[in-house]
C-alpha cells in the first residue's frame, strides 16, 4: 500500500507517497531506490546514506545526479522512493582495535604472499 503525506518544498505542497513516479516530483527532490526502467525494482542509490537528486524532466526522461557525482537520463515513468537512505554513519564509528573486527564476525584477511 501506497503511504500519504504532505511535504512542503518551496511555495507549494507536494503529496508525497512511499514511491512515486519523477512526473509527481518537483525538480531539486532528493529520492533514493531508484528504478532505471519500470518494473525492474530499485537499482540506483540504495546504499546507506545515499540520495539522488531530480533535477530535470525533458519529455519521457528525466535527469538525476547520483551520489557518485554521475548524471544520468532514466525514464520518467520509473518509481523512486522520496528521501534518503538510514544508517548515514556508517561508515564514521571507529572500531578501536583490530579485536573488535573479530567480534562483529570478520575474519583476517590474509593475501598469501
């Protein structure tokens, strides 16, 4: 089921559903899990903390930048869900030692040279 709710971006209100299809967005929305062709599921920005941003539409496609700094043409008729990914920090949490690797369940990485 498809999730209701109203978000105010500049002068006026857009209705803002789980996923939505680039015609309903207004150009500068950060959207992430975003399809390439419609129907093939969410291919693009689906990492933790990533966002994509809309910021054009010319005729049936429309241009997104991705969070690797790419611009990219997709169609316009493809979903995408509105926001950004959880889980920002990530990367950010200092483990300590190399003990703490081993307690999370990664083993030594060992080149055999």
């Amino acid at each position: 089921m498809l999730w209701k709710k109203l978000v105010q971006f500049g002068k006026g209100f857009f209705e803002r559903k789980q996923e939505s299809t680039y015609t309903d967005m207004p150009l500068g929305t950060a959207m992430h899990n975003i399809e390439i062709t419609r129907g093939r599921g969410g291919q693009l920005a689906r990492a933790a903390g990533a966002v994509a941003k809309l910021i054009a539409k010319e005729g049936k496609s429309a241009t997104l930048r991705l969070p690797s700094g790419e611009v990219r043409l997709v169609s316009q008729n493809s979903l995408a869900t509105v926001g950004q990914v959880g889980n920002v920090g990530v990367n950010q949490k200092s483990l300590g030692r190399a003990g703490s690797k081993c307690w999370l369940g990664k083993r030594p990485v060992v080149r055999g040279v």
